[in-house]
C-alpha cells in the first residue's frame, strides 16, 4: 500500500493520516471559527445557511436525543432532515402531537420546527431553530441531571443526623422554588456550627451538580455547532466542485450514507473522488478527518447536489 500523502500539498512524509507537519497551520481567524460553541454564532457566522439546511440541523439536534424523544416525534428527525416538502407532509406538522407532560421539552422542539416552517426570513427561521437546538440540550441535562430537591443530596455520615435541623433552621421563602434553589432559603444566622456544616455541605452538592449539568450542556453544544461545521464549510473558502467528480461510484457512495447514515466509510469516498481527479484539499480532508458526518454533510451535498 502505498504511503498516503497529504491531501494538500502532496507530501507523504509530513503526513500522519490527518495532519500535515509541512502545511502551514489554518489561519487564526479559521481556527476561531472551527472552535465556535455557540449554536446561535456557529449559525450566523455561516454565509449563506438555507432554510433546507436549517432543518437538516434541526432533525440532527433531534437525532441526538433520539432514544429519548417521545413516540409522537420519533419520525421528526427523517422528516426534518428530508426537508420542508417531508415535514409540511408530516402529521404532527399540523397537528400538535399529543405528548405526556414530561415529554414538554420535545413538544417545545417539535413547536419550534413546525414555527420554523412558516418564518419567511432566515433570521426568523434561525431563532426558531436554535430554540428547538436549546430544548435538545436542556433535554440532554434533564436526562443525565434531572432536578435534585435540596434535602436529597448526601451528608457525611457525622452531620447525616442535622438534616431535619437544616431545614428548621432555614429562612422560609415564598420566592421561586425552594426546595430547589437553595438562593432564596439561606440558613439562619443563629444557627449551630454543625447545622451551618451540614447546609454548607448540601449547598456545595448542589452547585457541583449544576456545574456537571452546565458543563454536560455546554458540550452538548459544542458538538451541535460541530454539526453546523459539518454541513457549512468555513466561509472564506469557496471549493469549485467539478461535475466530472460526480462518478457513478461517488454517487452510489454518497447516497447509501445518508440512507443509512452510516458516514465511515468517507475516506474511502475521498479515494473514490480522488480516482475521479478531485485533488481539492478542502474536499479530500473533510472526507478523511475524523470528525462525524451528518445528513446535510457539504461534500456530500455538493456530490448529490445534481439529480436528487
Ligand atoms: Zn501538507
Ligand atoms: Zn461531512
């Protein structure tokens, strides 16, 4: 087997499978861009987004939570990622599909992609997009960090006794949730120094597990803005896609990975591409980087970009 070369300049030895040591590095402003973990920017900062494409993202924010979505949603992500003729023929695009109270935040999702539908510009669309990609993250945090009453937290074994004494020795407060938000109900300046450890305690519990939650949500969308980066190449770069590349292979290859959604085998569509000529860097590394790929993906759109 021959050794593989760098996509970009040719060289084999610079070459480890996905960097080049002989390349000069992406520019700073493209390495801002590629490191976005704002689902909101990652989308403004992109040129020419597409209502087709803001749907596909949306289908794959839901996809990300598919194990969990409720029944009546469950065929919104294939409808989303068909685009808006798939989702206007959708039941639960007319209708509000019915859902259990605690499957709210997916019947605010599907309600943002159904609004999404019926905006006329792009920023509009863009907001209720990003709506329904906020409730899939608050989704993902309500799964993994469900809410926590306060007391339900754990003492160490020589304050466990106190924890009926806290709550005594809490301040009562009409304000928001109590059990909850521990903010509105502070200890009572007299109270004991073990009461005052034990609640010290219970709070800390409480802000390391609603630190794990934000932290869980911000990778969450960190990985939605990676699905952006996946179907948006960066801005300041326009690839010429010559339709000689578009072979029977290469087509073959590219539909059967958005039907089964099974993109690994994309370095192979660059060798495929490449025996069709395509030496386009940008094409040949976004195939061959080890980076998930999602219906919308740009290389592929552009390959199927014909006679869809
Ligand atoms: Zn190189
Ligand atoms: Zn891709």
């Amino acid at each position: 087997m021959p050794t593989p070369r760098c996509p970009r300049c040719g060289f084999a030895f610079a070459w480890d499978g996905r960097k080049c040591s002989h390349c000069p590095p992406p520019s700073r402003a493209r390495q801002l861009w590629e490191s976005i973990s704002r689902f909101e920017e990652q989308v403004n900062s992109t040129k020419d987004i597409t209502p087709r494409q803001l749907l596909a993202i949306a289908g794959g924010c839901l996809r990300r939570v598919w194990d969990f979505l409720p029944e009546p949603v469950r065929d919104f992500p294939e409808a989303c990622e068909r685009g808006p003729e798939a989702l206007r023929k959708h039941p639960g695009f007319r209708e509000q599909p019915a859902m259990l109270n605690r499957d709210r935040e997916f019947q605010i999702a599907a309600e943002a992609i159904r609004t999404a539908l019926t905006r006329n510009s792009i920023p509009e669309l863009v907001r209720s997009i990003a709506e329904a990609a906020r409730t899939c993250r608050g989704a993902v945090c309500n799964r993994d960090y469900p809410q926590r009453e306060f007391f339900s937290f754990p003492l160490p074994p020589e304050l466990e006794r106190y924890r009926a004494d806290v709550d005594n020795n809490m301040v009562p407060s009409d304000v928001g949730n109590p059990r909850i938000d521990v903010r509105y109900r502070p200890l009572r300046r007299d109270a004991s120094v073990p009461i005052a450890a034990a609640y010290q305690h219970l709070c800390d519990e409480l802000t390391k597990y609603n630190e794990a939650r934000s932290r869980l949500a911000a990778s969450e969308e960190a990985a939605q803005c990676e699905m952006v980066r996946d179907m948006q190449i960066y801005p300041e770069i326009t690839v010429g896609f010559d339709p000689a590349w578009r072979t029977s292979t290469a087509v073959a290859m590219a539909r059967g990975f958005v039907e089964s959604r099974d993109f690994s085998a994309m370095p192979i569509l660059a060798d495929a591409l490449q025996d069709a000529g395509c030496e386009d860097p940008e094409i040949l590394e976004h195939c061959r980087a080890e980076k998930p790929h999602y219906r919308g993906c740009w290389v592929i759109e552009m390959i199927l970009a014909d006679g869809k």
